[in-house]
C-alpha cells in the first residue's frame, strides 16, 4: 500500500497541489510522533544544566513552522515558532519547562483547530493570465531554500 502511496505522489509531481495534499497527508499522519518528541526533548532540556537539546529542538521547530505554514496549518507555524523562540531564548533567560509545556499544549491545540478548519483553498492556474505568474521564494533554512529552488 505504501509504495503505490508513492508511486502516486510520483506520478503527481508535476502537479504542485498535489504534492502540497501529499506533503500535508504525511505531517498530519506523523504529527503526533513529532508531538511527544518535542515534549520528550522538552524535559531533557529541563533536566540538563548544559542546555540539552535545545539547538536540535530549536531546528526542528523552525523546520516545522514553515512546512506547517506552506501546506496550510498557519496556526501549527506561529504556535511552533513561538516555542521555538522560546527554546532559542532559554539559552539567555533560563528555561521554564512548565512554560514549554503550555506552549507545546498550545500547538497541539493549533493543530486541532488547523485540521476542524480543513483545508486551504488553492490558487487555479486560470486565476492566472498565461506568463504573469510570479514566485518569491522567502526561506532563511539553507537546506529547504536548495529544496525549494531545485523543485521549482
């Protein structure tokens, strides 16, 4: 089942659509696991007087808030961002697990509420007059931005 799963996000990739439904089956699909890890990274941050994690939580926010806001979840990518800066801030001002905590609870209930609203509309390409298309590409990770430019 799978790999007829991807030979038929293969099939539809030159169709951007569908590869933003493919790319939000699977973060929805895997969400959950990447909720405890986050909560998982949380207490070892807590627990260890050198920072634990933090960096590696850091990345894997920053990660997750854009691809939530590419493939529509905006309110899974500000609550990410939010505990990411959290994270990176710890590294001055000490690190509040309770605090975390409720953050991690509050992008957990971001997405809930992301996923009740269904899913965002896209633009149709006869919205758009033939050759007037243009695309700005904003992406601070180096990785993602090479992603990114190769796909396009």
């Amino acid at each position: 089942m799978e790999s007829r799963q991807r030979e038929l996000e293969l099939d539809d990739a030159d169709d951007p659509h569908a590869v933003l439904l493919a790319a939000r089956r699977r973060f929805v699909a895997g969400f959950l696991e990447r909720f405890n890890s986050f909560g998982l990274m949380i207490d070892a941050i807590g627990a260890d007087v050198d920072g634990g994690p933090s960096e590696a939580l850091a990345q894997l926010l920053h990660r997750t808030a854009g691809l939530a806001g590419t493939i529509g979840l905006p309110l899974v990518s500000e609550r990410a961002r939010e505990l990411e800066e959290r994270v990176r801030a710890a590294r001055v001002d000490g690190f509040d697990v309770e605090a975390a905590r409720r953050e991690l609870q509050a992008l957990r209930d971001a997405f809930e509420t992301d996923l009740a609203a269904g899913e965002p509309p896209r633009a149709t390409s006869d919205q758009t007059a033939a050759g007037s298309a243009r695309v700005l590409l904003v992406e601070d990770d180096p990785e993602q931005r090479r992603r990114l430019v190769s796909d396009l």
